[in-house]
C-alpha cells in the first residue's frame, strides 16, 4: 500500500473514531444533548466501546480469510485504543453523572448490581491491554507473553456484552446485534486454525 | 452510520410553547376564516382534506387540538413543567420502539378515532364508551403531576382529565371486582416495533380498586390543554401520579373489572424487578440500581440529581391506602 493511502485511511479512521466524542462534546457545549442528556452520553459511549472492541476483533479473520487485505493489521491497535478510550469515558460519566462521585454509593452497586459489576469488570479486563499497546511494551514482554496477555480481549468483549444485557429491561433485544457480531467473530476462529493448517499441510507433505 | 446515534433536535428549533399557541391558533383561526369566506368551496376544500386524511392517518391527528378544560385543587404546584418537546420526544411506548426518541416518530400511525373502550368482568353490564362520550362524561381538569419513572428520570406533566372514579362509576362494578385491568391497543400491523421485544402484547396494567378509585388517578385525554399527541398514549390512558410510570397504561382499549390480581406486562417480563404495586419508593432499590434519587429531564447533564419522595411525593394523599403493607415485600 503507497504511504500516502495508509495516511489517508489513518485520517479517515481517526476522525470516524473520534465522531462521537466530538459530537458528544459539541451537544454537552451547546445544552443540546436531549431531553436526558446522561442516558445519551453513557450510551452513547457504551455502545461505541463494544462497537470499537468487535471491529478490531473482526480484522484477524479478515486478514486471514483475504490474505490481500495484511495492511489491516495498522489498525487494528487504533481501534483497540479507542475502545478503551470509549469504554473510559463511559466509566467516567457513570462516576460523575450516576454516582456522583460518591464512593459508598459506587461500592454499593459494585457490590449490589451484577451489571455494574460486569461493567467494572470489562474496564478493568481492558486496562492492562491498553497499557502494553506501545511498541515498548511489545518489546519488552515479547512477542508470545503478548499475545497471552491480549487474549483476553475476548473475555472481555463477552464480558461487555453481558453488561449490556443485563442492562437492558428483559424483553429488550436492543443487545442483538452487536452480540451476534460477536457470536459469528468468536465462532470463526476454531474455522480459522483449520483454514491455515489446510493451507500450510501440502507444502509440509 | 458507522458509529453515534442521530442527534437530538438542536434548542435552537425548539418551538417556544408561546409561538407554538401561535402558530396553533392562527392555523385554526385561517381554517375558519377561510370557511366563512367560502362556503361552497370551502366544503369542497374541506372533503379534500379529509380524502388525504384516509392516506395519511398523521394528516387526521387530533393532536394539538384544544381541549376546554377547569382548574383542579388537585394539581402539583411549585415546580418547573417539562417542556411539550421534551414531553414528546422522550417516550417508553415499546410498541412504537424502545428508543425514547421512536414512539415521537411512529406513533403517528396510531388510528385513534374511531376509538372505544370496552368494559367487561366483574360489572353489572358489559358496556362499550365512545372516545367522544368519555370526553364529554365530565368536566377536563387541568393536573399537573410529578411523573417519576422506574428507569430513575422524571418528568412534570399538565395533563388533562377527570378522576377515573368518574368513569368507574359509570361502569357500575360489581361488589366483587377487586381489581381493574387496562389493556392497551394492539396492532402488530400498525405496532410493527413491538416485535422487537420478546414481550407479550397487548400490554396490560392493573390496579387494585381502591387505588383506581382514588381521585388522583386521572383518566387523561390530553396534556398541556391540547388533545394528547398519539406517542404520549393518545386517544386515553391513565396517570397514577405515585407510583412509576409504566403502570399509567397508554391508549386503553379495554377496562376490566376482576377479582383477582391481573396479569401485567412488566410484572410478568420480571417479576423481582417489576412489582405489581411499583409505588415510588426511594426505601426499596430496583435490582439494577438505587431509587433513591433521580434525574429530571431537560436539565442539563452537570444538574443535580434530585432527591425521590415517598410516594413521588404523594404520601399524604395515598400513605393510607397501604396501612399496615410491608412495602418492601409488596414493592
């Protein structure tokens, strides 16, 4: 891919990415975030960080079914990071605007609240992810630990979607989409070793 | 989309309520002129109106329409009213989708007239009332009252009704019926959004009889002195001011009286989140958070949170219903 393709997509990601925060930002600014502005920033920035997390979960297989498409792999650590940065901001205007920064009140529905529970435990699986991203980090963990390491960006991704859904009233099936995405990525990755060990086998026979 | 919801309307073209009377008035006051002026073709106008009426149900919207109404003693004073945008752009109607912001977009597809609302169970005779007799049955008060929903937000609204004990009257129950169920219209032609849910339709609600008959419970048929627009649970529907929101049924078709507790729809989606009674309760958590405080919408998002009342603020007027109920267990 020419250099300048790469930098144009990178610009074109990033903006995408950062979409919602800026409209967020510019509706917070202008008091035009609705009739309930909070609801609209938690999930607004809930729904961007599962959506984030199961794209840059979609661009392995990508690149292993439609080996032209390698170049995918720049950005799949962009993607990742704006998850987090997503998911942070969700966890943040929970602290302040549901909470209110009140400790007790915030222990109370860690302790109480399973989805609360689940929530806290998707930000905290993505935390050391998003620690170890810099090249640094690759560096000094190596290769392998790494890559066991960012494994648990699976756990994770289950474990969001299960916030979410015990977020949701039962009987809302708001959840659906986002989780079968996420069905069909996970599913693929049993048919993904397969794939590759069928390609490698006849050049070892 | 790749990512983000669509945004809300900007403030900037939000009607005021004032230039929004405006614009109602001088519509209407055109219509009438325009009638006098011309009779002959005004008639003609008017059929072709009302040919478009049968292609656009929106066209035949009553919403909007002025209602002749009287003040109550039994309106809340003192605080802020929510705006008719906010009131209408902010719906849990799940039939019509279960964004907020979808009920303000699809409802309009809701027939409501002709309109009647069946009467049957435990009652002397089984009757059936058109929309236009309820409407005229008594007097429309103006009530302003807190409305505070199980998801933490609340609102205050003007409606317009009269006590649904006016109406209960009129159905003449029987010594038996114990409790009233509402029933809420269910088309899943025109509700197509319903079957996004897994719930099970029509979406029904309940009230012991006591409850029903308290004068607070308001039959409404309107809000902000107009008719109510279709998404906020038009041609009629219930508001019990203490308890939370989803047990005030939209667009009741049926009235049944019982003698036992009914079935209703949130209760039987989940049963440990949603009780039959539902007062508002700032004591007794919802599993998934606290209720002991909640935010108002259409205050900005650094706004305090408020503070929930006993009985959303209500108790003096109903405590007395539930003496000697552990309300914890009866949630």
């Amino acid at each position: 891919m020419k250099r300048s393709t790469l930098i144009l997509l990178k610009t074109l990601t990033w903006a995408a990415c950062l979409g919602p925060a800026i409209l967020l930002t510019y509706q917070a600014v202008t008091n035009t975030l609705g009739p309930d502005p909070t609801a609209n920033i938690e999930l607004t920035t809930g729904y961007n960080t599962l959506l984030l997390l199961i794209l840059s979960l979609a661009i392995t297989p990508l690149r292993k079914f439609v080996p032209r498409l390698g170049w995918l792999i720049k950005f799949r650590r962009l993607l990742g990071l704006f998850a987090f940065f997503y998911g942070t901001l969700h966890m943040l205007a929970y602290v302040a605007l549901y909470a209110g920064f009140n400790v007790s009140a915030m222990l109370d529905d860690i302790a109480k609240r399973k989805f609360i529970t689940m929530g806290a435990a998707t930000w905290l699986l993505l935390l050391p992810l998003a620690a170890t991203s810099t090249n640094w980090a690759i560096r000094k963990l190596g290769g392998k630990n790494w890559n066991r390491l960012h494994k648990l960006v699976y756990v994770a991704a289950v474990c969001g979607i299960v916030h979410y859904w015990w977020q949701v009233k039962p009987g809302v099936l708001a959840p659906m989409n986002l989780t079968i995405s996420l069905a069909v990525l996970l599913a693929l990755r049993p048919v993904l070793v397969w794939w590759q060990r069928r390609r490698v086998r006849p050049v070892a026979a | 989309m790749l990512i983000g919801k669509p945004s809300d309307i900007p403030s900037s073209e939000i009607t005021p309520r004032d230039a929004y009377e405006d614009y109602v008035n001088v519509r209407r006051s055109e219509r009438r002129s325009f009638l006098r002026g011309a009779v002959a073709a005004g008639a003609a106008a008017l059929g072709a109106e009302r040919l478009g009426e049968l292609f656009d149900p929106r066209i035949g919207a009553l919403a909007g329409t002025k209602l002749d109404t009287v003040k109550s003693p039994l309106t809340t004073t003192g605080e802020d009213l929510t705006s008719l945008n906010d009131l209408t752009h902010y719906n849990n109607f799940y039939e019509f989708g279960v964004q907020k912001n979808e009920p303000g977009q699809n409802a309009g597809a809701l027939p409501t007239r002709p309109w009647t609302v069946k009467v049957e169970g435990k009652v002397k005779t089984p009757k059936t009332f058109d929309i236009e007799a309820l409407l005229k049955l008594r007097p429309l008060e103006d009530r302003v009252y807190r409305h505070r929903c199980v998801e933490a937000w609340s609102m205050v609204i003007p409606w317009v009704g009269y006590s649904l004990s006016e109406f209960i009257k009129q159905c003449e129950p029987l010594s038996t019926a114990k409790y009233v169920q509402f029933l809420s219209y269910y088309d899943k032609k025109v509700e197509k959004w319903a079957s996004d849910t897994s719930i099970f339709w029509p979406y029904s609600e309940g009230l012991r009889m006591d409850e029903a008959m308290h004068p607070l419970t308001l039959l409404t048929f309107g809000l902000y002195g107009e008719v109510l627009p279709n998404q906020n649970g038009a041609p009629v529907r219930i508001a019990v001011p203490w308890k939370y929101g989803f047990k005030s049924a939209k667009s009741i078709v049926t009235v049944r009286f019982l003698d036992k507790q009914p079935p209703t729809t949130w209760n039987d989606q989940g049963p440990s989140e949603y009780g039959f009674y539902s007062n508002v309760n700032p004591t007794v958590d919802h599993p998934r958070w606290s209720q002991k405080t909640e935010r108002r919408i259409g205050l900005p998002f650094y706004a305090q949170r408020k503070t929930t009342l006993m009985f959303n603020g209500y108790a003096d007027q109903v405590a007395s219903l539930y003496t000697g109920m552990d309300l914890r267990r009866n949630f």
